[in-house]
C-alpha cells in the first residue's frame, strides 16, 4: 500500500536503519516506484491522445513552414517522454552489509588490493593534497591501499607535495605497526632459509649415500634402512619431485620467493605515489583515458580494484568498506567468496562549493537518485568518472578486446597501447564509453545510493558551460562511434537506456522551435496551432498537469527548488546542445574560449546571446500584442493569452542563464 | 645479429605483479641492443588480463628496439584468454626456440 505522507528527504540510504536480512546485500524496488508507474501511464496515454488531436484535427494547413517543426518537436519530446519512463520504470535501492559486517565473514586477508587514482591536470597542489589525504585516511588495511596521484601536468609543486605526505604517511603508527609486522614476517623467513641452507649440504649427502647404498645392495644394516624409510616418507609427502634434492630446491626457491615478495611488501608501504606521464609533443595523450591507461599499464600499479577520484573530490573514509562486498559472491558450495561479475560501482557526487540557490545548476539528486536507481534496475548503471570503484580484470580485459582491434586496423597503434589499452579513449567521454563497452562484454555495474565523496563543482558560468558543452559532444560522439541500439552484446534495456541519454541531447532543436513559436506570433499572428480555444485546452492541459505530477513523484524528496533549476538548464542550455550535435557531425572542433580558473567577477552576457536574443524577443512581442490589445486592435485575445502564458513560462525557464552570467559571490557585492 | 634470441620463464601465476617484474627484466636485456625474447610458459599456471598486459607493454618495449617478442608452450587457461581477448593476432606462439629463431631467419 502506498501511502503518500511526506517523509523528511533521504537520499542517502546510510541514515535508513539497516534492518537484519540474510546475505550481504539485498535490492528492493523503490518506494513510490508504483505511484510512479500509475501516473507515468496515465501521462503517456494522455501525451498520445493530445498527439493525434494535433496530428489530425488542429495542424495549421496555412502555416506548415510553421506547424511541422513545432508538431515535430513535440514528438520529440514525446518520444523522449516515452524512454524516459521506461528507463524509470524499474528503480531499485539496495542495502549492503559493510564488509567487516558480512556474513559468513571475509577475513581481512583476503580483502582486495586497492589502488586509488587521483587525476589532476592543472588543479593546485593544497587542493589535492585534501583528496590525497582523505585518500590515505580511508579506512581499510594501510598494506592493501596504494593512492596515486597521477598528474597530467606534471607539476614540480605537486611532485613535492606527493613526496612530503608520503614520509608523513609512513610515520604514521598505523604505517610503522605495519612495517614491523612486515620486517618480522621477512625475517622469519630469512631464518627459515638460513636453516634449509645449512641442512642442504648434509641432505644432499645423505641422499646420494642412500643411492649409492641401494646400487650395492647393502641396505641390511639398521641405520642405512631407517634412512630409506625416512627418504620414501619424505618422497610420498611430496610426490611431484623425483628426490629430496630436487624438493628442497623447490623450497628454497618458494623462500626467495616469499622474501621477495615481503620486501615487494614493504616498499609498498610507500602508499603515496606520484606518476606523471611522458607526453612527448606530436603525438596524441588521450586525455583523461590516457592519464588512467598509464597510471594501470605502465605505472606499475597492481591493485585488483581502482577508485577513480577526481582531484577535487574528497572521499569519505567508509568509502571503500561499504562499496567492496559488491564485487564478490559467496559461493556456498566451497564455502568461500568469489569474484563476481560486477565491474564497477558507481556512487552520488555531490558539491560542498555550491552558493545559495545553486545558480549554475549543480546539484544533480535527480540524475543520482531516481535517473541511476532507474539505470541500476535494468542493469545499466553509469560510469561517471569519479567516485566510483572499478574491478581492474574487467576493464584491462575489455581494454585489450578493443585494443586487439585497434592492432588489427593498424600496428601503429602499439606504440601507445598504454595510453588506449583500457579506459576507452575514443571519445572526449571516456566514462560513458567505458562503461558501455563493460555492459556489452557482460560485465555488470551497481550504483550505490549514499554520497562517500563530496568534491567542488565548477563555481562562474564559462567552466560550467565548458562541462555541459563537453557531456553533450562525448555522448553524441559515442552514439556517431559505437551505436547502443545496433552495438552487439548489450541487452535491449541497456540499449534503451544509452540511447535514451544520447537522444535527450538532440533537444536544443524542439527547445528553439517551442522558443520561437510564441514570438512568431505576436510579430505576425502566424499560429502552428488551428484550434487555440477550448479544444486546445482540453487537450493541452490534462497531458501538461499530469505530466508534472509524473515528474514531481519522480523527484519525490528533492527539492522543488533544484527540481525546477534542473528543468530551467534542460531548455536554456539549447544553443549549447545545438553547438554539441554540429560540432560532432560536421567533426569538427569547437574552439571555446578558456577562461582562468580564478573566478572572474565580470557578467558573462558575452556566453548566452542566443539566450539573451530569444528573452529579448520575448518580451518585445509580448509588449507589441500588448500594445495592439490596448489599442483594441487585437483579433483574439485567448489566442494571445495562451501565447502569452506560453512566453512568460519560457522567460522563467530561460531567468535561470541570466540569474547565472550576472551572479556574483556576497562577499564582491 | 639479429636472431639473438634470449628466454624469459615466468613462473607461476601472472598476473600484475609478476607481469611488472617480467617487464623489469626484459627492459634489462634490452639496456643496450637489440634482442628478441621468448617467453616460456611451461611453468605459468594462471594468467590473468593484468598479466597478458604486461606481456604486451613487454612486446612493444620490445618491437621499440627492433626485436620481436613471441610466446611458447602456453597452457589451455593462457590460449583461452588469448583467444577470448582476441589476442592470439598479436602475440606469435611457437613450440621451441628453433622455430622462433627459423621464423625471424625467413623474416629477414
């Protein structure tokens, strides 16, 4: 039974009281996840109805240059409606034990290695020393994490940085009990050894007395047979070696082994590590892709998993804790864990930098929360980038399978295999593609609902333009590469599911058709629409309501405020998505201007005059109309109204940009 | 001369780490000149991605100096992971050293 009292927002499932279940994890559909279903098709059903009635009963016959891009862009978004839902139609949220928690119990030795990856480019050096910090401070064995900077501007600064908390990290006394406890073990087995090696020479003697004693038959006396008894015995224990010599050879050299293996131990104690790449110019570095690629094939790096952080982003010291039991099985037949098929997961990234009212529109609980449960549901969760853990064998498997046809299409391309040998690097999205091809290779995903790392988000206008610009042209970039609805090997709901966030990008078309019909009619009185009386009304306006409705149960414990804010940046940011789509298919580059990361108090009117021109445009037909009306020249004035709602709800979508370009932090004003 | 030919014996399982100290080594032979490696894996139980990795960043440190890189006596697990990452168009498998060296004689 659904009950629809209001609960205070909980997006986190870590303040959920975890009840006693049996396992390690459980997954359940969300809560008002059949509320959501209820309205979603009554929505659809309604979207169809005022569809046809366009289609058929109200297309302006007289204005088609007209009426056809509008009726075209409302099947656009239809459409997108449609795949919007279906990719919602099954959000799940899942509890998991902590891994000291999990029952039968993993023994710490058996936890996995861990790499964590910090990827920097030009961020300062006190920035990454707080992730680099709160990396080493995550809670797990200190000899079974290993965090690397891997710095793609290979500064001096950041250099030093690493080295100095490096011999901090180590002095730690978690750091120098672990050094103890290592140097005992190694030196145990150098005693071990010592002794062995002082036992051989008389062993090796003793054998070839037995040998020659058996040739001669002389084996009557009591000693030479209690030593041929004690040769077979030792012989039986170990039956693959043909003699004793050749046994404790074997076992001198599984020794050196193990002594190696502790001094490989305890220089590993050196838990922070610096990588900076070769980029010799002329060729290309694959970005990001190229940054990880080279920091797992030739930074000699060796954990079984990979956390990929961003520099900005400080994880919390659960992190590694509550994500791990995912990636294993108990497998109840051996009575022991086994690795799974999860590649990756993917936790919530979230902002501590955001001003009030989040100006740029940052906050993104509707795409972690509902939008990834949704895609987690269906087996599709997304990659992201950061925050995320990665399981190592699947994306160096997948990697070489990609790799391998690269090779195939050109040798060349061994040349810089460490740089495109993994995380997909064809493509300015390397997440996106990564995990995609992970889906298509039968490697899974999980997104895990709680927020273990915070990091900054872009804080004046032009960055954050410049990201959006960068997500809209990878994801149409993957889709023009490596098609989801035709790639082999995805399942159809993952096809539907990628190919659901690539279409949401070609909306910057029906974005300017529903910007310009309003202004084309107060200018000329040209409407798409036939019928703008009752009839539209009676269409319109059940498809629009329940439509919000839809969505708001969506978003259920979000804030209305970010709701809408996410809604304003779908339409205001169309020239960008316009931009996107042209840039990919003409295949060529879009030069955008840089600006330095210091934030400019300047007003960025110069980065949304597209926006600028529509508002504009906007209120000026408005105000004509107006006039008209006032001087009783107006033909119909409920066509007007509607135009004129129909505006000064696109003004309020488009306030979001302005609000933007001109805000400035308190403490300039 | 070019069909110096030196072989390398992993032992065990190779994965990352083991893979790492065959490339160590095979970086030393290659300090000054030109060499051409086999990699004998009679005595590899287990090969994991990490490891056929390290195995490729071997090969084309290699190649880089002019040698070639191929390998010989793989077990079922390693040619199914050959095959299964489409590998086995990269990486040359021989059955001995001699067939190694007779296929960069023709080569050359």
């Amino acid at each position: 039974m659904i009950t629809l009292t209001s609960k205070p927002p909980s997006l986190d499932t870590s303040n959920r009281k975890l009840s006693v279940f049996p396992g390690n994890s459980r997954s359940f559909l969300k809560r008002r996840t059949m509320l959501f279903r209820y309205f979603a098709e009554i929505n659809l059903l309604l979207g169809f109805w005022y569809l046809q009635w366009r289609v058929c009963n109200s297309l302006n016959y007289d204005a088609l240059w007209l009426a056809v891009p509008l009726l075209l862009a409302e099947i656009y978004s239809y459409i997108g409606g449609v795949l919007f839902t279906l990719g919602m139609w099954r959000p799940i949220e899942r509890q998991t034990k902590p891994l000291e928690e999990m029952s039968p119990a993993l023994p710490a030795t058996d936890w996995p290695t861990l790499d964590a990856f910090i990827t920097c480019y030009n961020e300062s050096a006190t920035m990454v020393e707080t992730t680099a910090r709160a990396a080493l401070a995550i809670d797990y064995p200190v000899t079974k994490l290993i965090v690397y900077i891997l710095d793609d501007g290979n500064s001096q600064q950041m250099r030093e940085m690493a080295q100095r908390l490096c011999i901090e990290d180590l002095q730690s006394p978690l750091l120098r009990a672990a050094a103890e406890q290592i140097q005992t073990e190694r030196q145990e087995l150098i005693d071990r050894l010592d002794m062995l090696q002082q036992l051989m020479p008389d062993t090796y003697a003793a054998e070839k007395f037995l040998a020659t004693a058996i040739s001669h038959n002389q084996t009557e006396s009591l000693s030479t047979r209690f030593l041929q008894n004690f040769h077979q015995l030792l012989l039986l224990k170990e039956q693959k070696y043909a003699t004793v010599e050749a046994q404790v050879q074997a076992e001198q050299e599984r020794l050196k082994q193990a002594i190696l293996h502790k001094q490989i131990e305890l220089s590993g104690l050196a838990r922070c590590r610096y990588i900076a790449r070769p980029k010799p110019a002329g060729k290309p570095h694959h970005a990001k892709a190229g940054n990880i690629n080279h920091a797992i094939f030739a930074g000699e790096t060796t954990g079984e998993f990979i956390i990929t952080l961003d520099a900005d982003h400080i994880p919390k010291p659960q992190f590694l804790k509550h994500v791990l039991p995912y990636f294993v099985t108990y497998n109840s037949w051996n009575g022991k864990y086994e690795s799974n098929r999860i590649a990756l997961v993917q936790t919530p990234q979230d902002f501590s930098n955001l001003p009030p009212g989040d100006p740029y529109g940052h906050q993104a609980h509707l795409f972690y929360g509902p939008i990834q449960q949704g895609k987690d549901g269906l087996n599709s969760a997304f990659y992201t980038g950061t925050n995320a853990v990665l399981r190592r064998e699947a994306i160096v498997n997948t990697g070489l399978k990609y790799f391998a046809q690269a090779y195939a299409q050109d040798e060349k391309s061994l040349d810089e295999f460490d740089l495109i040998g993994g995380v997909s690097s064809s493509s300015i999205t390397e997440d996106m593609n990564t995990a995609m091809r992970l889906h298509a290779a039968g490697w899974q995903s999980i997104y895990h609902n709680e927020l273990l790392a915070i990091g900054l988000a872009p804080d004046d206008l032009s960055s954050t333009l410049q990201q959006r610009l960068r997500w809209a042209q990878g994801t149409i970039q993957v889709m023009t590469q490596e098609n989801p609805l035709t790639k082999p090997g995805l399942s159809f709901w993952q096809r539907l599911q990628y190919f659901q966030t690539m279409y949401s990008y070609f909306s910057g078309f029906a974005m300017v058709v529903f910007l310009i019909c309003p202004i084309i009619f107060f200018f000329t009185g040209t409407v798409p629409v036939t019928a703008y009386g009752n009839d539209f009304v009676r269409h319109f306006l059940p498809a629009f309501i329940f439509n919000r409705v839809t969505f708001l149960i969506i978003g259920w414990g979000i804030p209305a405020r970010e709701l809408w804010r996410s809604e304003q940046y779908a339409l205001s940011l169309f020239p960008l998505f316009i931009q996107a789509v042209w840039s990919v298919i003409s295949k060529r580059s879009i030069h955008f201007k840089v600006t330095p990361k210091e934030r400019q108090s300047g007003v960025y009117f110069n980065l949304i005059k597209p926006q600028l021109i529509i508002f504009g445009f906007t209120i000026l037909g408005m105000s004509w109309s107006l006039g008209l009306f006032i001087l009783g020249q107006l033909t119909d004035p409920f066509v007007y109204l509607v135009n004129a709602s129909w505006s000064i709800y696109n003004l309020s979508l488009l306030w979001s940009v302005i609000g933007a370009a001109t805000w400035k932090p308190e403490s300039t004003k | 001369m070019s069909s110096d030919i030196k072989v390398v014996r992993p032992l065990g399982i190779l994965d990352s780490i083991c893979g790492n100290q065959l490339r160590r080594d095979v970086g030393d032979l290659l300090e000054s000149k030109q060499v051409n490696i086999l990699v004998d894996c009679q005595e590899v139980e287990f090969m994991d991605s990490s490891g056929l990795s390290c195995l490729i960043m071997t090969l084309k440190n290699v190649r880089a100096s002019g040698g070639d890189l191929a390998l010989s006596k793989i077990n079922g697990q390693v040619r199914l992971l050959l095959e299964l990452t489409a590998m086995d168009n990269i990486f040359k498998v021989y059955d001995s050293i001699e067939e190694f060296s007779q296929s960069i004689f023709t080569l050359n």
